[in-house]
DNA sequence: CATACATGAATTTTT
DNA sequence: TTCATGTATG
C-alpha cells in the first residue's frame, strides 16, 4: 500500500550546497516537495553562523502567510532571539519601510495611506466617470498590470492597444493625480515607488544598499518586473561584500501568475545579469508517491525547458494515479464525496504514515480551475455532513464593518486621506448627506486641498445650512480629538479601552442593527469588530503574531498600528486547525500539500481554460498554454499519496449542454491503462461499503 | 419610474 | 458564492 515519503531530519546534497554557498548570487531551482523553506531557513542560520547579524538579513516572501511561516520556522531553527530582529517581509511591507523611511524623495509625507482595492474602485469610477463597476474594474487591472511593468500614464499612453486601454491610460493619469492629492499610494506603488525612489536618489540607495548582507527571495518565479529591479538595485552597490549576496529560490515549473504580471524572463535574466550565478536544482522530492511524480513529470514535459531538472523520489510507486470520467458536475461532486468516505471507511490501510491511522478530513482537498465550480461540491459535501471550507472565501478584513473601522482609523493616519474620510463621516450616519458632501467636495477640488481640510474654512460656512456646518464641524473636531488621543495611547489595555470608546462614541454597534435586518447577522458582524478590537490592541501591546508562539515586539501607538493596517492585515486565521476538507483554486493550492487529492472539472475549456471569443496572437496562446500546463503540474504535486483526477462527460456551456472533452493534459500523465481503471465490480463493492459505513462527520460549517 | 425578486453566468488573486 | 441583467409590480 502507499507509503508517503518522509523528509529526512538531515539536509541532501543540494540541499547542503544551497545551504552553504555563501559568497555570491545563488539560485535555487526548488522543485514541487524538494523541502524549500527548509534550504530557506537553513540558510538564514547558516548566514547568522558566518557572522552576519540578524538584522542584516532579509527574507522575501509574497505573502503574509508565507513571512508568518518563514519567521515561525527560523525561529524554531536559530532561537527567538536571533529572529526576532531578521527582516521576513513581503515585498510590500518592505515597500512601505523603505516609504516611510524615505518617501519625501518621491513627494510622499510621512504619513500616507495605503488603499486597498476597493478605495481604488471609487477613485477609479469617480475619475473616469464610470457608473459601472465592471468597466472601473478592467481599468483597475489593466493599469495595475501596466504598473507591473514599471509604466506610468505617459508610458501607458504610448503602449495603449486599442481604443480601451486609450481610454485607460487616461484614466491613469486622472488616477495618478488624485492619488497624489490624497497622499496616498496604491498596492502596486508599494514596490514601484520604492524602485524610483532608489533609482533616482543616491544618499537613500547607497544606505539601502548597505543595509542587508544577504537577500533571500521565496517563490521568485512570481516576480514581476519592477520587484525584479527593486531586488537587482538592493543587492547591488558599490561593496563587494554586500553585491550580489543572495539567494531566490523559486520554480520555473510553479510559475502561475503570469496574468497578474509575473514574469519568467526574470528567471532568464538572472544568470546574464549575475555571471557568477550559482545554478543549483533541488531535484529530489519529499512529498509524493511515485506515480505521482511521474503523471506531473510526464506533463511538465511538454513544456519547453528553462533549467533541466527532473523530479524524484526515494520511494515506492504508490496507489495508482485515479481517473475519474464522470457524467456531469453533479454526478463528479457525488463521487468526489465517495472518494472521500471510501478512504476514511478504509482507514488506516492506505493511511499516510505520517498521519495517525484515522485519515481525518482535512487530509483532503478538492482543487479546480474555477472558483464556481466550488458551488457544487459544497452542496454535496453539506448534504453528506462531511465538513470543509473554501479557501479564498472573504477574508476577515474584507467585511464591510471591518473596512468601516479601517478607514476611520486610516484618516487618524492621514487626514488627506479623501476615500477614507468619505466612508467614516457617513458610517454611521451622522446628518452629513451627499448634497453636503458634494458642496465640500466641490470647495476642496476647486482649492486643490483635501475634504478634511476643508471643513473649518469660512468660505464653505457660507454655503451651506448651519446645521450641516456643525455637523461636519463636530466630526473634523472628534476626529482631532482621536488621533491625539491614539498618538499617546500604547499598551493593549489602554488602546482596547480607547477603541471601544471609540465605537461607543460613533455609536458603532446601534449602526449595526439599524442597518442589518437580521439580527443575528448584525451581531455576528459586531463580534467580528470586537474581534478587530482585540486584534489591534493586541499589536499595540507589542504582540507580533499569536500563532506558534507570541514574539515580544516593542510597544506601539494606536496610530503606528493603524498606519501599517493595511499592510499586516493578514488573516486572523481562526480554525485554521479545524478537521475540514480543503476546496480550493489550483492558483490557491499552490505551496500547500494534502495525502488525498481530488483535481475537478479536467476538460478541455476549463484546464486548459479557454476564453470564449478572442482573437490573441499565437504565441500568446502557446505561453498561455504553457502556463496552464504548470497549474496542472502545481495541481499534480498537491498530492501526497492518493491523486484522483475527474473529466465531465458533459459540461454546461450557456444554456445547452455539450459534449465534454478530457482535457489533452490527462493524456500528458500517460497513465498506463491498466493503472487508471479500476474494476467496476471492485468499485461497485467499495462505494458500498463506503456509503454504509458510519462516517462520525461533525456538521459543515454555516 | 423605482424597487424587488428571479434568473443566469462566471478564470486564475495578493498586497 | 457574487454580480448584473431582466421582468414584474407598486
């Protein structure tokens, strides 16, 4: 029976090269399961045993989970006192250091706010006078994607395709000088304005440049191009001991974000623009089966070669790779959900061995190209009590009342900060209506100055109603009264006491169940704001994470924890250890394992996704391909020990239904033939089984 | 004319 | 799930 391979507690030879290449720039071609974070952290102890200090190491990830992780593991390596002062950040909080630091040598202030995306929807619509959200949106990501690429509106301009983008790039323009009214930078800016910054300014570059002994750059293969000059100006310099200092590590096979801008050529530069580049591939996988391997193997051939590198593994073939043909969407999600109670019904059997007999929910995912495909599956997998969640649902910080309490605690930050100050005026609702507010915000477009400056001038007071006036005049007032307040309130008991005040002021609990008709809703909704409450207060004790361990940060003011709000908002990851069966996007699973894997809906049109009409040029399609091709390799090497893939038979497409085609990639798998069909009988007799055993599932979540 | 409800369609996502 | 569009109703 399957056996899953086990990492062993030393380092392999690779590994150990990885590890021990000290002097000069050095790529790690981590395959799927080849223990990277391993080489990451080892490294970083290795780094720390040469001499460098903590603090002259920086790590690099994307995300925030993946810093959290990364911090968590080095800490376990080389003690909480030497991690605590490493630089694990994302490529946007070292953004934002490098800004606050030195912003002003880009016209940024010290205190600028960071906009998520929904703020950038609004200045979007509003600049461009777009009442439609879907067209706010295409400009949204087609400048981002021009941002990506290091343009701004002019350069945007001379690149604009067709009549669209011309009007985009107009947009842009509009967009870049309301930003800059506001004070405020988007997502995007965070790595842009950093690079312009250091490009142009020699005193901030050289100290830069002098700051990290060695860069350490997780899933290099998402870069885009400006991270990628952001990186090269960072670890070059004049010092010949800090140039050139570092390490990516990342996976050209595992390179899926092409659409959001990440590029692979950077992977090509790398060795030209570092000769001394030192190549080392990390071939030898601890995660999956043999026949694993060989389907993701078998696929990933198809695909042209940057780095040769070929997976292995030390052990056994394993259960064979399963081909599932089904009937339609329904008819998969049902056998999806007997896949599941038949491995649970056969226990330990087939248990991975480093699981403990019972296979427990969360040893399964179900992964698929699209987030709707996940609708069905929820509704089988509820109607058979079996538990799960769906990654990439609404993150905690997405809800509207969290976002409410952000934008009051951003304009604490920056007063200039126009989209926030339009949401906290109005929520809750304080007698400041749209006429109001489009009477303020006629004065302050015509005086070139922000909303809230605007509030005490005379002039204004002239043109509207005396109560008006005071209302606007009572929150510009309490506002200033706040942000006193939360730049001397440090310590979590105090800022906790301060936030509720807060809210009891705004009479933030009332507005919630005056506007919620259910409620239980609006009480869940004011469970998640206490929630926020404590999380705050919590960061302004000094706390830095909650999970695996508490680090002891210094104590920071209410108004620096809100200052770094919108970029720490990482999930307060509640039931992140519950027992639940993972759903989730191939884009999503990615650095992610589970010993069960089930891959949804591979059919031609969904993996390889197809778009229905559009005429794109051939290469285009061919490295679009390519990339689809890496999603199912990422989707392959999710899996430990059982790997299950699904056709439709038939597939919804409009209103008809039509034939559904196996997608090219299972044949890429070669499976053999023998290997992949089960016998019907034999199957008949488990999925009885299956269905009659008692299955003790706990009820899905709401 | 505006609102309510139903119906249908849907790349991929982080900061 | 969410978002947008269409139909029916006041």
């Amino acid at each position: 029976m399957a056996t899953a391979p086990k990492p062993p507690d030393t380092l392999n030879p690779a590994q150990l090269q990885a590890v021990h290449h000290l002097a000069g720039p050095c790529l790690v071609l981590a395959g799927a399961g080849s223990g990277k974070t391993r080489v990451i952290t080892h490294k970083i102890g290795r780094l720390l045993q040469a001499g460098l200090a903590p603090k002259e190491i920086a790590a690099i990830t994307f995300t925030n989970k993946a810093a959290q992780e990364m911090r968590e593991r080095t800490k376990a390596l080389v003690g909480a006192r030497a991690a605590k002062d490493l630089v694990v950040a994302t490529f946007h909080s070292l953004g934002v250091r490098i800004l606050r630091a030195d912003g002003s040598k880009v016209g940024l202030k010290e205190q600028f706010s960071i906009l998520d995306s929904d703020d950038v929807m609004g200045v979007l619509r509003d600049a461009g006078g777009a009442s439609d959200n879907k067209l706010a949106r295409s400009w949204q990501w087609t400048i981002s994607l021009w941002k990506n690429q290091g343009l701004d509106s002019s350069g945007a301009a001379g690149v604009a395709k067709d009549d669209h983008e011309q009007v985009a790039a107009r947009v842009m323009k509009l967009y870049e000088e309301r930003l800059a009214a506001y004070q405020a930078v988007d997502f995007d800016d965070l790595i842009s304005l950093p690079l312009k910054l250091l490009q142009r300014d020699d005193e901030a570059r050289a100290r830069w440049q002098g700051m990290f002994g060695h860069v350490l750059v997780d899933e290099y293969q998402d870069t885009n191009s400006v991270q990628y000059e952001l990186l090269k100006l960072l670890v070059s310099g004049p010092d010949p001991r800090r140039a050139g200092q570092f390490t990516a590590v990342g996976d050209d096979d595992q390179s899926i974000y092409g659409w959001r801008g990440a590029t692979i050529a950077n992977l090509r530069r790398l060795p030209q623009d570092w000769p001394d580049l030192k190549v080392i591939p990390l071939e030898q996988n601890y995660r999956s089966t043999g026949n694993i391997l060989r389907a993701a193997n078998n696929v990933i051939a198809g695909n042209p070669k940057l780095f040769e590198k070929k997976l292995w593994s030390e052990f056994g073939d394993g259960d064979p790779v399963r081909l599932m043909e089904c009937d339609g969407e329904e008819h998969e999600a049902e056998r999806a959900v007997a896949f599941i109670q038949s491995l649970r019904a056969q226990g330990g059997a087939i248990a991975d061995d480093r699981a403990s007999g019972q296979i427990k929910f969360a040893d399964f995912a179900i992964l698929y190209r699209a987030n709707h495909q996940a609708r069905v599956f929820e509704q089988k997998l509820r109607a058979a009590q079996i538990p799960y969640k769906v990654s990439g649902g609404q993150s905690f910080f997405d809800r509207a009342e969290i976002k409410d309490l952000c934008a009051w605690l951003r304009l604490l930050v920056n007063q200039d900060d126009d989209p926030a100050f339009l949401r906290a005026v109005t929520t809750p609702k304080r007698g400041i209506g749209h006429t109001t507010l489009g009477k303020l915000g006629e004065y302050a477009g015509r005086w070139k100055t922000s909303l809230f400056e605007s509030l005490f001038s005379d002039s204004l007071a002239a043109q509207l109603g005396a109560k008006a006036i005071g209302s606007l005049h009572e929150f510009g007032r309490y506002l200033n009264d706040l942000e006193h307040r939360a730049r001397h309130t440090t310590g979590a008991e105090d800022a906790k006491a301060l936030l509720l005040d807060w809210l009891k002021t705004i009479g933030y609990e009332q507005h919630l169940y005056d506007s919620e008709d259910s409620e239980k809703l609006a009480a869940s909704r004011w469970t998640n704001v206490l929630d926020f409450v404590d999380w705050v207060s919590r960061r302004c004790g000094g706390e830095i994470r909650q999970e695996g361990g508490t680090f002891e940060g210094e104590k920071q003011t209410v108004l620096q924890v809100a200052q770094t709000i919108s970029v720490i908002i990482s999930l307060a990851e509640r039931g992140d250890e519950q027992d639940v069966v993972t759903l989730s996007t191939l884009h999503a699973s990615k650095g992610l394992e589970w010993p069960h894997v089930w891959l949804a809906g591979i059919n031609e049109g969904l993996l390889p996704f197809k778009p229905d009409a559009e005429d794109v040029a051939a290469e285009v399609l061919a490295s679009r391909l390519e990339e689809e091709r890496r999603l199912m390799y990422v989707g392959i090497t999710r899996a430990r020990t059982t790997l299950a893939v699904s056709t439709l038979r038939r597939r919804k497409k409009g209103r008809d239904t039509v034939q559904g085609i196996p997608s090219r990639f299972i044949a890429e798998m070669k499976l053999h033939e023998a290997s992949t069909r089960e016998d019907p009988r034999e199957r008949l007799k488990k999925l009885r089984a299956a269905l009659s055993a008692k299955v003790d599932a706990a009820p899905p979540p709401a």
